[in-house]
C-alpha cells in the first residue's frame, strides 16, 4: 500500500475488497493527487496476461499488408505503422472490446488463428469486467452511481516500441494525457520506459515494469466529469534500454451519445461547475482540431473563460 511521495500507489484490491472505506479513500487519494495508480491482485490471471502478450507480439510480427487490414472505427483507431515523425512506434487498435463483434472483425482482419481468437476473446471480456469494475469503483467512491460506464465505448491500442542501443533517449510516445475516463494499461513486463509526470513538481517518475500488476491512469474526462477534482496525468514513453516494449492499453473513453458532464453531487456553490458539458466525440475533435494532447484542451470548455 505505498504511497510515498515519489512513487505511484500501489492499490491491491485484494486486500481492500470488504473495506470500503478504505477502499474509497485509497481510491480518491490516488485519482486527486497522482491521477493514476498501479492495482494488484485484480482478478486477471497472469497466465491470461502472458498469454495476451505473446499474442499480440506474434501478430504485430505479421507483414506489414496484413498489419495495415486492422482498419479504422473512428479516426485513429486502426493500424498505425512506423512514421517519420515517431520510427520507433506502431500500433493496432480496436473499437470496441466491448463488444464480441468488434472483438471478431479485429480477429478475422489479422487471420488469427482460433487460439489467438480465444485468448483475444477472454483478455478482452476479462479486461471490459476490470474496467466497468473500476470505473464503479472510483464513482462510488466519489458518492456517485456506479452503473454510469456500461454503455460507454471501450478501444485497445496495443503499442510496440522498437528501442535499441542507439535510440536510447529518443521519445517512444510524446507527451500526453489519455482523452478518456480511465485507462487500464498492462506495461511490458520487462522493458521499462513509461513515465508519469508528479503534479506537484512537474516531474518525470518512472513507471518500472511490475509484472502481474496493472496500471489504471485517468484522463481528460475525468477531470471534467469530477468537476476539477481528478488528474488527468500527463506521461509520455522514453527510450531508456534496448529491447522491443509491448504494452496493451484499454480505455473507457465516454458515453456514446450523452454529453459529459459533472454530475450534480459533484457540484455545489463552493464548488461551481468548471466545465461546459461536452459530447465525447466531440471532445476529440476539438483535442484533433487543436493539436492539444496534454489536456490543454479541457481549459476551452471552462464555464466561466472570463474569469481565468
Ligand atoms: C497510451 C499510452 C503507454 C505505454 O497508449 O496512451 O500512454 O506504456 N501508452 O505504452
Ligand atoms: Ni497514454
């Protein structure tokens, strides 16, 4: 249960499954001041996250034209190959692993074989019941409704980063937050990299590799959804070994129609609404229009622009 100041808590949830207020308190802590925290004993077998790796590994090892089948749901969410601007990266992605259709296409574009079906299948069911669970988790938390997430769309970008000797240094992701609620991302094992900035000195802080733990990070709409509250962490991917870092990220990103917005017990005359509601698709949009990937974008929507 470490929560030093120089170090992301660690959150076993175990451990806190009959405490709720403890729980709840571990919880808000974590989200208010490092908007991310890494969770043990979660309920995902590490025999079912290995076997999710080593899957994903031998289909970014497909030939390219195969790769490029991973087509695009919305903007962004299919294949991206190695560029220019970012050599060391590429990616697949996959909207929505909430549902066993989207799970499917995504299989059957890659031609995965049916054990490679069968294991995106029980990673992606596994990893959906995490998420609702912990989105649950942190509204109840916050005196909310837990039901809130279970119809909002959920995308896995499964990322590849090919660091050598002679790329150390070099970025592998830029700097930015996640664009929706909560991610749960699954890290390399082995290959460290990940860093959170600390929003008290701004500072970098490694994510080192914790095998069998996950980490949950939020995002932009959570700090708008929690009035202010919650952090939206800024961190970026570095290059600091050689060796080849896969890592799975899932994220809840927002309703699918609905606009998101503070719900009324998160706002009182001591604490205004700070933000316009706003539709999830259209928050990417203005986050795409803007260039803004750091947050930046949120401060468009305060409800009260003059007074900033
Ligand atoms: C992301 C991300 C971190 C990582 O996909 O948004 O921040 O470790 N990934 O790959
Ligand atoms: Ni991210």
């Amino acid at each position: 249960m470490a929560s030093s100041s120089s170090s992301v808590p660690v959150i076993d949830l175990e451990e806190v499954a009959w405490e709720s207020q403890k729980r709840q308190k571990l919880i808000i802590e974590a989200c208010e001041e490092w908007g991310c925290f890494r969770i043990i004993n979660h309920g995902i077998s590490a025999a079912l996250m290995q076997e999710m790796k080593s899957v994903v590994r031998a289909l970014l090892d497909l030939p390219i034209e195969i790769k490029r089948r991973n087509s695009e749901v919305i903007a962004g969410s299919g294949y991206v190959p190695p560029s220019i601007k970012n050599p060391l990266y590429e990616g697949f992605g996959l909207y929505d692993f909430a549902s066993t259709q989207a799970v499917a296409t995504f299989c059957t574009q890659l031609h995965a074989s049916p054990h490679q079906r069968d294991t995106i299948m029980r990673y992606s069911q596994a990893v959906h019941r995490l998420t609702m669970e912990i989105g649950s988790m942190i509204s109840e938390s916050m005196g909310v409704a837990s039901n809130l997430f279970a119809e909002w769309p959920c995308q896995f970008r499964i990322n590849k980063y090919s660091f050598t000797a002679e790329t150390v240094g070099s970025p592998g992701v830029q700097i930015h937050t996640d664009s929706g609620f909560l991610t749960i991302l699954q890290d390399d094992e082995n290959v460290g990299g990940l860093e959170v900035m600390d929003k008290k000195s701004g500072e970098f802080v490694p994510i080192d590799p914790m095998p069998g733990a996950l980490l949950v990070n939020l995002g932009d709409i959570a700090t708008l959804w929690s009035n202010g509250r919650f952090y939206n962490v800024k961190h970026r991917v570095q290059c600091k070994e050689a060796g080849t870092r896969v890592s799975i990220a899932a994220f809840l990103l927002g309703p699918k129609e609905a606009a998101v917005e503070a719900p009324p017990e998160l706002v009182a005359a001591e604490h205004r609404r700070l933000y316009v509601p706003i539709t999830f698709e259209d928050y990417r949009k203005l986050r795409l229009s803007t260039g803004f990937r750091a947050g930046e974008a949120l401060s468009l929507l305060s409800s009260s622009a003059s007074s900033r």
